[in-house]
C-alpha cells in the first residue's frame, strides 16, 4: 500500500476529500456516501446545487456521464492538491478509466445487444461456435421450403396450358429432282391419323400403362420420384432417362415444341403436366399420348402405327400386336425389326432390334398378366412373335424413289454437323429438300438394268442360276461429286436393300487402278538399296513398266524372298481362265496387264509398291477406310474389298477430274418457312498429280478401245474403264466415265429376302444362260445402254493428253521351269465374293505395319488371302467407322435399313 495512505489525514481530506475535490466522483469500488456534497455542479464553482446520490449505481451513473478519462483526467479537475492516485482517472482499485473503459474493479460490463440470426453463436467458443443451433435450422428450412412452395404455386399459376394445334401440326418434307420439279412428299409427320378414344382397343392402352405407367388411372400427372432421378441425372451430366408418366409424354410430344433435355424444359414439362393432370380426363389423355407418340416408319400415332407394321386399322389389333407396338413406343430406332443400320449401324441391325423388340414384348405382356390387365389364359395363345409386313409400302416410294428419298434423309442425317438437320428434325417435317438426281438419267438407269433382266434373266427357266440375281449401279459427277442417279434394286417397296449403298460384293479387278496410280505416285521399292531405307529409295513408275504375265507366278516381297502364306506355302497367283501373257518371256508392260486384266503383274506390282500405298491411293481417290479389305495379303490388290456403286463412281471420277477428289452427295440444298437452312459447298482436293491421273486415264482407255471392256464402247465418245469379276464367280463389275460422267455397275447373286436366315453370295456359272459372268457382259451391256441415253444431246469432250511420267521398271523374273508342289492348291487367290462372318478385324492404317502372321491382320491364308469381313460400303460421306454384318453385309455396313446410306 502507498506510504501515503498510512498517514493521518487532515480534517476535510482523505479519500472522501480527494473524491470531492475531483471534476465528478470515481466510478471505482466505493462510491459518495448519501450526505456528501461533492457533485458534479460543485466542481463548477459556487452556485451549483448538490445533489444526493441515492445508489452506488446513480453515483456511477453520474461519474461516467461527467468524466470518461483514465489517470491523465485528473490533471483537468480540482488540481494536485486533490489528486493522489485515487483521483477520478481511476485509482489502482477502480475507476471508469484505464485503456479500456471501465475500471478493473467490480464494476458491472453493458451487456451486448442480441441479434436477430445468432450465427456465429454469441457466448459459445471454439467449434461450438459454429454449430447452428436447432432453431436456426428448422427456420431455415421452413423458410427454404415456403419459398419453393411459394415458388412453385406462382409457377403454376402462371404456366398454362399449350395448345395442342399449334405444335403438334403435321408436315411432310417435299422431295425435288435436280431440275426442281416436285419428286415426292413424304417424311414429315403428315402420316398421322387422329383417332378418338373409343376405337383405340383397351388392349393397347392396358399394354401401354403396363409398360410405362402402372398408376396412369389414379395418379395427379407426374411422378416425383421420376423427376427427381433425372434432375440428379442431368446435374451430373449423364443420359436423361426414367420416370416420365403417360401424361409427360403426352405433354412433350403435343404441347411443347422444345423438346430439349434441359432443366427449365423439365420444369416446364412438370407444372403443365401437374395442370393437365388436374383439368383435362384421364380418357382425352391417353388418347392423345397414342395419337401423338411417334412409332418409326414415319408413323405418328397409334392408327398409322397399325397400318405401317401390321396393315390395319388400330381397332382390329389383338393384344400380342399392341404389346409389340408399345414396345416400339419405347424407341423405333432399336425396336423397329426391320432395322435402323443407317442411324446406328452397330446396334440397330436388324438382327439385334428383333431380338431386342421379341424380349420387351413378352415382357410387357407378362407384366399386363402381373397386373390383372390381361387373363393368364390369353397369354397362353401368343407363343410367337407377331408378323410384321415391309416397312416400305407406300406406293408412292416404289420403284427407284424410295432409295432416292433413303439416300438422302441419310445423307442429312448423316452430316448434321453441316446440315444441322437432326432425325428428330426431320420427322417433324416441313422442309423442302433439293436432291442432286436428275429425273431423266434415273429412269434411263433403271430402264437399261430392265431391259436386261428381262432379256437374259430367266428365274423360271433357270430357278438354280437366275434365281436372287440383283444389279445395283450408280452414277456420279466428277467435276463436283452429285451423285446424278442410282438403281437400288427393282423396287424400293419389295427389295429394300439399297444394292447402289451397300451389297458387300467385292470389286475385283476394277481395284487395279489405284494400284497403278500408287505405282506413279510414290514408285516401287529398291531391291538393291540398304534394307533399313528401302521404304525412301523408291522410282517411280511409268506405264510401260514391264512385269510378268507368268499364270501361277510366284509373288515375291519387293526385297526378292518369296512371300508364303500361313502355312509357308508359296503364293501362286493365278490368272483368269489360268491364261499366261507373251511366253516365253511372259514380259508385259502395265497397260498391257491392265488390258487383258493380267493378275499376276499387279499383284507383284502392289507388293514392289507397298500395300500400304495401294490402301492409300484408295483411300485419296474416295474410297472410304471402312470398306477396305486388310491390306496384309497380296490379293489386296485386285479387288478383296467392298466399296459401294457410289463410292467406286466416285473414286474413278477422281481420274476423270485430273485427280481431284470430289465426295459424293445427294443433297444440293435444304429449305424451310425460315429460308434457306443448308447450302452444299463444293469443295475438292488434290488426290493426285493432273499427270498420275491423265496417265491412269490413259491406261484405262485402252481397256475399252480394244480390252476387256469393249463392250462399254460409245462411239464418237472417249471412255475410260475396267472391268472386275471375282473368284467363284460370286459378283461382277463394270466401272467407267467419261469427262462428264462417272458410273458403275454391279452384278451377284444373294438371297437378301427379310425373312432369308441364310445369306450368301451365290456362284453365277450358268446365270443368264453364260458359261461365266464377267465384268465385260451384263454389267458392261447395262453401263453402255445407260451412259448412251445419258449423254445423249452432251457435248463430246476429250479427256487430257497425259504428259510422260516415271521410268521404266523392269521386273521380270525367269519364267519357272518346273511349277512347284503348291501349284496343285485349289483354285486362285483371287477376290472372293463371300464376306466373312461375325466380329470384324482391325483394318489397319496407311502408315500401320502388321506381321505377317498377325492374326489380328485377318490372314485366312490359302485361296482367299485377305477376307473381307471389314468391308464397308458407304455411298456418301460418313463421319464415323462401320462395319460389316455378320451375315456378309448383305445390307451394308450401315448404310441401309431405313435411310439407305449416309452419304449419298
């Protein structure tokens, strides 16, 4: 304690005196006593009134009201005299002052103002803190859900209810030949027909609600759950599905015009679903989902559902029919049994949708049985699958139309990334599409395949050689790549196979071509040149390049070492009618070989080459990576591949334009009620060198001035073309042009009837009343008749005199003296005309290196040497890979079913 505290204090001092003596009294432990005078007024001088102090808290009270200073304070009020350390900045006991307000003594802290969210929490510490206390969130979540009740009953009230006329409005898309003149309307959603209520049969609407919505009869319209998985779904950015009731489908398909998966359109769907739930009866909704969903076959609604898979009228369907088509309703891309290859050629097969429509329908009619919809007893009577007709028959799609309007909607679809034209799209119709076919040069096509048939073609009088013969043929521009006229069998209502897209049949010879224009554009091989930079040191070839014409010649790699098949055997390859060229030398320059169509010399000359720049030149010319063969086997090239009519038209139009490469195209232009919604552009590259192809031209001129493809002759006119048959006798080609035009033609025979499980190229020895079927009969008659009438009226134009190119290379071996053992194998390793079955292989790349026993590089070695199991045929522009059926593609690699063909 201070030495001054301990003193006696005068009369009038001390503590109580120092206090008065202060500017007002000291809020620390001891306050004023009742009697004392020392108020605030009298530190003011005389005059000032006293007054009491009724409290210890009045008389803080009072202090803090006049002073709020701390130690230095003192030195302000009633001077030294007074002070001490008790003064009225606070003594060591107490006080208002100090640096933080009220002194350390017992004087009592303002307690904090409360708050109206008590987040953190106030008078808690550490991670109790943040712990929200019940009530904060229960409030909150009845807040939360108040507003998205009160959210949602503004949305519904506000949402009304679409009128059904303005967007479910049927249209048909308007189909125009080149010359503008109207082909055909169909397509759009015109092929509807509105049914009211009673004559749809309970049996479809029990197979529908047991299908897709078990509780239609008694639920408000939606299905929470239902929406909740999507909303989940599309939030983590996976595939909308599920929990649609009949009454959000009915809603998506005739009252919203967007029909994006989004969520606003979702949230849209479920309050006008909620509304028409609520107002409209159950009976006017069903029977609205039925008239409006959309069954495939360009069938909208229930009735013309009936008629396009069944040929009758809704009412008369039994219980096993309309089980089937609400299965279809499901998605006639995948359920339709015809098929759907050129939208899906990998899933939707026709094989695959079948199974997969056959398991949904019986499926749907057990859970009717689960449901007490339908008697155990009736389903007893449907054991199989219900028949279902051609997809094809409207009569206004027969003949050649129908392939033509396939062929284009594919080509749409196809390349709707340029288009912009999806399937959906196009199914709600209204657009006015303007093919590339020229009216006059289809019907000329088909007439000359006509007149042949008839003439030569006789399945009654020769039921085992004439029977299942099918011709496919097209022809294409090469200044731009218009595909000006197709013939895709003889009617698009009864044969539904576009033979002009895809028919799996291999090109034989007529593959020879780009295996000359590889020759001359990257050379042979050096034999003699280091091992480790052969593949650099190469000459380029010139057409008078001599190489044997030897039947049975051994093939040899470009190093000398003779190539052997799988089982080491050495390859022999033979000749047409095993016919040798100029003994005893057998030497043969390439326009000779190429002439009478000699084997031998190019097959040695693709392996000089590289099979790997023979794949190339294909592909530069047009050729679609997809339809060729595996390039791993000498036989590549003469032909084990499969392109389409169109693509090979195509390709050869490449040599007719000096090498440039034009894609075929069916569609010139695309028009709605909005304008103009697509444009062809006619672009091109350079494939080849003007003198690569001039010379090829050339060569491919004298095949038909005095070859093998003479009868292709129009005189006055230049023509340049091949001719191409295949081992066994199992398909036949004509391909040709002239400056102005490109065209092939096809020749087989395949059961490809719907119903034909067996499907398989057939021999043709004996067809048409001939010892054999080649490239130079029947395909070059009908190509000759057509390109006559075709270019009737045109101008004659040449084609461009080819410049020298290459040098001469001299391959020719000693003619064998004696044929080895393996001469005796079967017949030659020419094409043949039998795809493989089931799972296709890898087809390697230009620049992919594959060893020679790879079972991956598809070697089935012997008389076939190369297979054709990745064959796809694609006639117009594709955008992603295909492959061929397991049944020899018999309808293409994707190409046909529905659309007929992406690109075309």
């Amino acid at each position: 304690m201070s030495e001054h505290r301990r003193k006696p204090q005068p009369q009038g001092g001390g503590r109580a005196a120092a206090r008065r003596g202060q500017p007002g009294p000291s809020a620390g432990r001891r306050a004023a006593p009742r009697g004392a005078t020392g108020s605030p007024s009298d530190a003011y001088g005389p005059g000032g009134e006293e007054r009491p102090y009724g409290s210890r808290a009045e008389a803080r009270r009072a202090a803090q009201k006049s002073s709020g200073g701390g130690r230095r304070r003192a030195a302000d009020g009633a001077g030294a005299g007074a002070g001490g350390h008790g003064g009225a900045g606070g003594g060591r006991r107490g006080g208002p002052g100090g640096p933080n307000g009220p002194g350390r003594g017992r004087g009592r802290q303002v307690p904090a103002k409360k708050r109206f969210i008590d987040y953190p929490r106030a008078g808690r510490y550490g991670a109790a803190r943040w712990v929200p206390s019940w009530r904060l969130v229960t409030g909150l979540f009845i807040g939360f859900f108040g507003s998205l009740v009160a959210v949602a009953g503004v949305a519904y009230a506000l949402v009304g209810v679409p009128d059904v006329a303005k967007t479910a409005e049927a249209q048909n898309n308007v189909y125009y030949w080149s010359d503008g003149t109207q082909m055909v309307a169909t397509g759009g959603e015109t092929n509807r027909q509105i049914i009211p209520y009673e004559k749809i049969p309970k049996e479809m609407r029990f197979a529908v609600m047991s299908a897709e919505n078990k509780t239609f009869e008694n639920d408000s319209g939606v299905d929470p759950m239902g929406i909740a998985r999507a909303f989940v779904n599309m939030a983590k950015g996976g595939q909308t599905q599920g929990g649609s009731t009949i009454t959000q489908q009915y809603v998506k398909n005739a009252m919203l015009d967007d029909q994006s998966q989004t969520i606003s359109r979702k949230f849209k769907e479920l309050f006008v679903s909620i509304k028409v739930g609520a107002q409209e009866p159950k009976e006017k909704i069903m029977a609205g989902y039925l008239n409006s969903a959309y069954y495939g076959r360009n069938a909208y609604g229930i009735q013309a559902a009936a008629h396009a898979y069944f040929d009758k009228d809704a009412e008369e369907l039994n219980e096993s029919e309309c089980a089937f088509l609400a299965a279809v309703l499901k998605g006639a891309t995948y359920y339709d049994p015809a098929g759907a290859e050129s939208i899906d050629p990998v899933g939707a097969t026709p094989e695959a949708n079948r199974k997969r429509a056959k398991a949904r329908w019986r499926w749907i009619l057990q859970e009717e049985v689960n449901d007490g919809r339908l008697p155990a007893s009736v389903l007893q009577k449907y054991k199989t699958f219900p028949k279902i007709q051609n997809p094809r028959s409207n009569a206004q799609l027969s003949g050649q139309v129908g392939y033509l309007v396939d062929l284009a909607k594919a080509y749409l679809i196809n390349n709707s990334d340029k288009t912009g034209i999806t399937a959906n799209k196009l199914q709600r119709g209204g657009y006015e599409i303007h093919t590339t076919f020229d009216k006059n040069m289809v019907k000329d096509l088909e007439k000359a395949v006509k007149d042949v048939r008839k003439k030569n073609i006789k399945p009654k009088l020769r039921p085992d050689k004439d029977k299942y013969v099918q011709f496919g043929g097209a022809s294409v521009d090469p200044e731009t790549g218009a595909i000006k006229a197709i013939y895709g069998g003889e009617d698009a209502t009864k044969h539904f196979t576009n033979n002009a897209d895809q028919t799996g049949a291999q090109v034989g010879s007529t593959f020879k071509p780009f295996v000359l224009a590889a020759a001359m554009s990257w050379g042979v091989r050096n034999p003699d040149g280091d091992p480790e930079q052969a593949q650099d040191e190469r000459t380029i070839a010139s057409p008078k390049s001599l190489y044997s014409g030897q039947n049975k010649l051994k093939i040899k790699e470009y190093d000398g070492n003779v190539w052997t098949d799988k089982d080491g055997k050495e390859w022999l390859q033979r000749n047409d009618g095993n016919e040798s060229y100029n003994p005893p030398s057998y030497n043969i320059d390439l326009r000779e070989a190429m002439r009478v169509s000699a084997n031998s010399a190019y097959v040695q000359l693709g392996m000089d080459v590289g099979l790997d720049k023979v794949r190339e030149a294909a592909m530069e010319a047009g050729l679609l990576k997809t339809s060729l063969a595996s390039a791993n086997f000498p036989s590549f090239s003469i032909g084990t591949s499969d392109p389409s009519a169109i693509r090979m038209a195509g390709a050869y139009g490449t040599f007719a334009d000096s090498g440039k490469q034009h894609d075929p195209y069916s569609v010139d232009k695309v028009t709605s009620e909005d304008g103009t919604v697509y444009q062809h552009e006619n672009k091109s590259k350079q494939a080849f060198r003007p003198a690569v192809a001039d010379n090829v031209t050339d060569v491919l001129k004298t095949v038909v001035d005095k070859g093998t493809g003479t009868a292709a002759q129009l005189p006055g006119r230049p023509v340049a073309g091949k001719t191409g048959t295949t081992d066994g006798n199992k398909s036949a080609w004509f391909v040709g042009y002239t400056p102005q035009l490109s065209t092939a033609i096809t020749m087989y025979r395949m059961d490809d009837n719907e119903s034909s499980k067996k499907r398989e190229f057939l021999e043709m020895y004996g067809t048409g009343g001939q010892e054999k079927i080649h490239g130079a009969s029947f395909p070059a008659e009908i190509w000759h008749d057509y390109m006559a009438e075709a270019l009737k009226g045109k101008p004659v134009k040449d084609f461009p005199t080819p410049e020298d190119i290459g040098e001469v290379v001299n391959d020719v071996p000693s003619p064998s003296a004696t044929p080895s053992a393996t001469e005796s194998r079967p017949e030659s390793p020419t094409p043949s005309a039998t795809p493989s079955k089931a799972s296709p292989s890898p087809t390697p790349s230009e620049s992919e290196s594959c060893g020679k026993w790879d079972w991956n590089c598809n070697n089935n070695g012997g008389t076939d040497n190369g297979g054709t199991d990745v064959g796809g045929t694609d006639g117009g522009v594709t955008s992603s890979p295909t492959e061929s059926s397991d049944t020899g593609n018999t309808r293409g690699n994707g190409n046909g079913g529905l659309f007929g063909g992406p690109g075309g």
